[in-house]
DNA sequence: TAAAATGTTGGGTA
DNA sequence: ATACCCAACATTTT
C-alpha cells in the first residue's frame, strides 16, 4: 500500500519510536521466526534467519519506496508491495494472522511484517546497490532539479502517467501521489513525456515534491482497511474522488484507467494537449 | 458477485 | 532498444 510518505513515515516511527511504540535502534535481533518463507526474496530463507541472528538495528532510512535498515553486518531491505505493514510489539504477543515474519528483539519487543497479500518482500545483502541500483532519483533529493526532471521527461517518449509511475524514472510515487502531482502541475494524465513545455515541467516538479512533502507531512495516507494513523486521505485533491467536485475549479473528477491503474484527473484543471496522445 | 485495491515483474507484441 | 498490453501474484472489501 505504501508510497513514498508512508515508507518515511513508517522509517521515522522505527527510528524515533511512536507512542508507546519503541524506537528499534539499537536493538539486538535475538531470533526471527519466519511463518510464511515467501516475503524472502534473498538470501534462501534458512541463511536469512541464520545471518539476521545477533545483528543490531543500527540506521533506519528509505530509499524510494524501499525500507533500508542498516545493521551491524549488511542491510535488511524491505518493500511493502500493496499490503504490507510494520509494526513493533511487546514480546510475548501471539502472532496475528499475516504476521509473516518477526524479529524478537532485545528489551522485549518484536517487529513485525505483516502482509495479508503477500506480495511484499525482504533482502538481506551485503551492499543495498545490489536491489536498489536500477531505482531512479529521488524526488526529493538534492540533484533532482527541475532541469534534470525536464531532460528525463524529454528522453523518453512515454505518457506521463506510467512514467511517472516506473520506479526506474523516478523513485517513490505511486498511483495516489501520481495523480496528486499531476492535477498539482495542471497536467493531463496522458500527456505524452516529450511535449512538456518549459513551464509545464516546473509546474510538475513542484507538483511531485509538493504532493510528496504534504503527504510525508499528513504522516502518509490511511485508506482500505489498512489504518496507520496517517491523515493525508482527507487531503486528497482527486483520488478516489470520481463524480466529486474539484476543490480547484468545480468541475466532476472523473476516473479512466491508465497503464491498468484507476487515474483521477480534473477534465478543467488538467486540459489534454491536443497533441498529447501522440500517433 | 464481480470489481477493485497505496505494486512489481515477466512475457508477448509492434 | 523502446513502448505498451496483459496476466500473474493473494487477500480482503464493497
């Protein structure tokens, strides 16, 4: 389920702490107990419990929609797909169901990965290039400028949406924060990558980070029936908003499908370019 | 019931 | 090589 925000949110509630929800730095993994082996995508499940043992959670960050824990030998790398969750709870808990891996932590708590469609995934590796390598900048680091968004978009010739959405362009946006950056910039959905014009691309730019920031700022978005205390769905501009009114401009949201994937878009804030389909 | 859900990947086509 | 389409993965919810 988690976008960008979210795997920030959720890296700064492991490293900080939540509540009465500890902070994991510096804890020691005493044991990991695997209940379902398909989240490990590497190393085979048995070297991964082995390796992990006695490790200490020393650095929590995020790279792209990846969690990058860096222990005291390598890094645990972790994606949450569409469904997945982390959480810390006092040891001694009974697992839940879709509680696919814990790790049982000195001072008496356990992270767990909990993912009830199981298409998230775990990496133990040496060198966190080895899966993270093919990821596009990051939004919103330092070298990702408005001059660099506008040669990417004008190497490629691909509508923008499913660009925008390919982890390899551009690393962390997803199908909500997509089409908020997009009706931010005032851009049609199928724009095609190589007709943006000058002010267009620093209109998207500053829709990507803006849409970003106030996500990471709203503590990430809590929509389905997964409930992490986020608040940025009730400041969504379009998704999920189909036949509402546009806050901007009054106009109907509608809702096509792009890529597979359900697009919100403002038919009077974000006009198709009349050469925007290409052909 | 059928459809859809914050994601990615692999296979096929042009 | 590039771009695009579809199916698949697995479960829950509306």
């Amino acid at each position: 389920m988690p976008e960008l925000p979210e795997v920030e949110t959720i890296a700064r509630k492991l490293r900080e702490g939540c509540g009465a929800d500890p902070s994991i730095l510096r804890r020691e993994i005493l044991s990991v107990e695997i209940r379902h082996p398909k989240p490990v995508a590497f190393p085979a499940v048995e070297v991964a419990r082995e390796r992990m043992r006695s490790l200490v959670f020393e650095e929590i960050s995020r790279r792209g929609k990846f969690l990058v824990c860096r222990l005291s030998h390598g890094y645990l790398l972790i994606h949450l797909r569409m469904s997945g969750d982390l959480q810390v709870l006092p040891a001694g808990q009974p697992p839940r169901k879709h509680d696919h891996v814990i790790w049982h932590l000195s001072g008496d708590a356990d992270l767990r990965f909990h993912d009830p469609r199981r298409f998230g995934r775990i990496w133990l590796v040496e060198s966190p290039q080895d899966v993270l390598g093919p990821l596009g900048p990051e939004p919103l680091g330092p070298d990702f400028t408005e001059a660099r968004l506008g040669e990417m978009l004008r190497a490629r010739k691909r509508l923008i949406k499913p660009l925008l959405l390919d982890q390899t362009f551009l690393a962390g946006l997803g199908n909500i924060y997509t089409d908020e950056a997009l009706h931010r910039a005032r851009l049609h959905p199928l724009r095609r990558s190589d007709t943006l014009h000058k002010d267009e691309v620093a209109r998207l730019w500053h829709g990507i980070r803006t849409a970003l920031r106030v996500g990471i700022a709203q503590d990430g978005a809590s929509i389905d029936w997964v409930y992490r205390g986020g608040n940025f769905q009730n400041h969504f501009r379009v998704y999920g908003r189909e036949g509402e009114r546009c806050k901007k401009c009054g106009a109907k949201i509608r809702r096509i499908i792009v890529g597979q994937r359900s697009t919100y878009f403002c038919p009077r804030c974000q006009r198709a370019g009349r050469k925007s389909k290409g052909k």
